[in-house]
C-alpha cells in the first residue's frame, strides 16, 4: 500500500499535474486497450492516472515513470526525432527537469526515502 490514498498534485516546472488513482488505467488510454497498464499521462489533461493500492515500490515506479513521460513532453523533447538522440542529450534534457522536481515536491519526494 501507499502513503498517498488521495488524489495529489505535482509540480513539473511550471505544471500542476494532477496525480489520480483509479481502479483501471487503461480506461483512460486511447491506445491498445488490451496493454495492461499500471500508470499512464495524458498531456492534454496534465494528468497522471495510477492503479489503486499498488505495492509502495511500483508506486514510486510507476509514479517516476509517468513523471518523466510528462518531463519529456513539457520539454518539447517529442519534437527531436528518435534518430537523433543520444544519451548526452537525453541527460541535458532531464537534467534541469529533474532539478525542479526535486525542489518543487518535497512531500512526494519523502515517499522515496524511507
Ligand atoms: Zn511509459
């Protein structure tokens, strides 16, 4: 089980993302509908959905997860294409990304240290 029962809010650079825990994640997909998801963002909602009462530790997984999936989107990252990745520009992307997540939601971040 989580510490987080409720619906909360989380803080990706200048985005409130609502964090909503629902008994069906894919319901809320507009993908492949047999795909069995734990967590899922959609951006034109600035909202992640997660399964109910997962264990603590695919919790905190799956709510990195959908969190970095939102970084990447607000980034503008979707915009590069594939072929040109790598991993010093992944990093460079995630980089200040991740530095504002981890000032902006202390309360969430205490779920990870225990
Ligand atoms: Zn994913």
């Amino acid at each position: 089980m989580t510490k987080f029962s409720d619906d909360f809010t989380i803080t990706i650079g200048q985005h409130e993302v609502l964090v909503k825990l629902v008994d069906d994640v894919v319901k809320y997909s507009e993908y492949n509908p047999d795909q069995h998801l734990f967590g899922l963002f959609i951006s034109d909602k600035l909202t992640i959905y997660i399964q109910k009462n997962l264990h603590t530790s695919l919790f905190k997984d799956t709510l990195l997860h959908e969190t970095l999936h939102a970084i990447w989107f607000f980034s503008g990252a979707t915009a590069i294409e594939a072929e040109h990745y790598t991993e010093e520009i992944i990093v460079s992307i995630l980089t200040p990304w991740l530095m504002l997540f981890i000032r902006d939601n202390p309360e969430v971040l205490e779920l990870y240290i225990d």
